[in-house]
C-alpha cells in the first residue's frame, strides 16, 4: 500500500471537505437533516425551496398555480446552478430537482450527493398534512406519491454517491450514522485516486 495513502487518511481527519447535497422525495427529511448536518460539519445551508421562495416573496404553491411546474422548473434550476458552485455548503434539494439532467450533472460533479430514502409509507406520514406541497394535493395523496416514486427513485440512485435509509429513527441517530457514511465515503475516494496515483 502506498504510503500516500494511509498520510492522505490521516491528514483529513474527521474533517467532511466540499459540498454536501441531500436528495430524495418530498418528506424525506432532507431540510431538517441538512441543517442539523450544516452545524455539525461547520458548512452553511441552504434549502433550494426556501431560497426561490425567499427570492420570489410567495410560497411554492403560488408559483405553481401562476406559472406551472415548468415554470418553477426553470426558477429551480436557475438557484441550483448558483447555490453549487458555491463552497462548503450543505444543500437541501426539492423532490423532482434531479428530473433535469443539467440538474443532476451539477450535483454530482460538484459535490457529494447523499439521497435520504424514505418508504412510501414513511412519506405518506410525515407529508399528509402538508399544504405546501402542491404535488401532493390530489384525491389520493397514495397513488401520487407511488408514482413519483417509481419516476424518481432511479433518477436519485444514479446522482448519489451515498444513500441512507431514513426509516423509524430520531434526527439525530439519522444525521450520525450520515455523517459516518460520508466519512466512509470519503476515505474509500482518497484511498482509490491515491491507489492510481501509486501505479506505476
């Protein structure tokens, strides 16, 4: 084993570097992860919702009913392209913000995507009250969901490098075993780019 690698390990420490970007379904719990996460890791967050909302003056709703999914689409895209290039920040995404392929190539590229999946059920639960999601306010809340999920869940496998399931824990049983999931990550990555910087 190349000595690099074992220096480069214990150089970085517990130390998380670069971008963090939560992904997942609308419930997830990505908004409420992020913060806590942002503190632990000494980063900023940001929630992608509430910026084009802050940015706008009206809630997502409105801007669904005056302009469209489409047209939050475009509003949504336009805030993810700013808000990555930016620097140590956690970010928590909207549900169908990986939909765009230019969105999903942001985030992987600068950054680390983590998605946060949740069951339909688990979604179901935590979303039932929620009137904020314009998506969800049909005669059966269920069959949207299912088909969100079967549209999106590829989508957010194929963006993130680390996936946790959320399951029936508290937030911050969640956040640790997150953080260890990305320290995992991390020293698996130092440990392949030193392994090919060792070849001769």
């Amino acid at each position: 084993m190349c000595d690099a690698i074992s220096e480069r390990l214990e150089q970085t420490g517990s130390a998380i570097p670069g971008n963090i970007f939560l992904v997942g379904m609308m419930g997830a719990g990505k908004t409420s992860v992020g913060r806590v996460l942002a503190k632990r890791l000494n980063k900023v967050f940001y929630d992608s919702d509430h910026v084009i909302e802050d940015r706008t003056g009206v809630k997502i709703p409105v801007i669904f009913e005056i302009e469209g999914e489409s047209g939050f689409r475009h509003r949504e895209s336009a805030i993810l392209d700013e808000l990555t290039a930016q620097d140590e920040i956690v970010l928590a995404t909207g549900g169908g913000a990986i939909l765009a392929q230019d969105n999903r190539n942001r985030l992987r590229t600068r950054g680390t995507v983590v998605y946060l999946r949740a069951s339909v059920k688990d979604l179901l639960n935590r979303t039932r009250h929620d009137k904020n999601r314009p998506l969800l306010q049909t005669a059966d809340p269920r069959v949207r969901l299912n088909e969100l999920y079967e549209l999106r869940d590829p989508l957010y496998r194929e963006v993130a490098h680390v996936t946790i399931d959320t399951g029936n824990q508290s937030l911050a049983t969640l956040v640790s075993r997150l953080h260890q999931a990305l320290e995992n990550y991390r020293d698996r990555a130092a440990a392949s780019k030193d392994q090919s910087q060792c070849k001769p």
